[in-house]
C-alpha cells in the first residue's frame, strides 16, 4: 500500500501496468476531495498508451502499488525533475 504519491513516478495498477502520476488536483465541485491524474505508459485492454484518468486520491492509494524492483523503481528512485515523463 501507497503511504504517499509522488507527481512523476509510476505505480503499478491492480491489473500489473504501469502508470504514471501526472498531477495531484481538487474534485470541482468539491475541493476538499484530492484528486490523482495519471497516464497509462502501455498499452491496457482498451486504450492505447497516453490515456489520461483520474481518481481520488484515496482510491489510488487503496488500489496502486509502487514498484519494488525493475527500469519503473530504478525510475522512480533516480535523480529525476518533479513531474518528469519517461
């Protein structure tokens, strides 16, 4: 389990692809309810990669996961700018 989220590092989704955090942002119509932007960096079953979604907060840390090993954890733990893209 996410105990944080970091603008610029990928997460793994419930389903094993990778995605990566683009924006932490407020609900419009409720700005108390943070929100996550985030793009996928494959390919899922139904889009093709670079699809933008967005989810609360609090389901993206129930949900995602961060990455233990691998180029996504080498990534995620270089010298990178805040919000870099790979």
């Amino acid at each position: 389990m996410i105990s944080d989220i970091t603008v610029g590092h990928v997460y793994r989704s419930p389903s094993g692809l990778p995605f990566q955090v683009l924006a932490k942002a407020a609900h419009g119509q409720d700005c108390s309810l943070s929100m996550i932007v985030y793009q996928n960096l494959t390919a899922t079953y139904d889009y093709p990669p670079g699809k933008t979604w967005v989810e609360s907060e609090s389901m993206f840390l129930k949900q995602f996961t961060e990455y233990d090993s691998g180029v996504y954890y080498d990534f995620n733990h270089a010298a990178t700018p805040q919000g870099a893209r790979l």
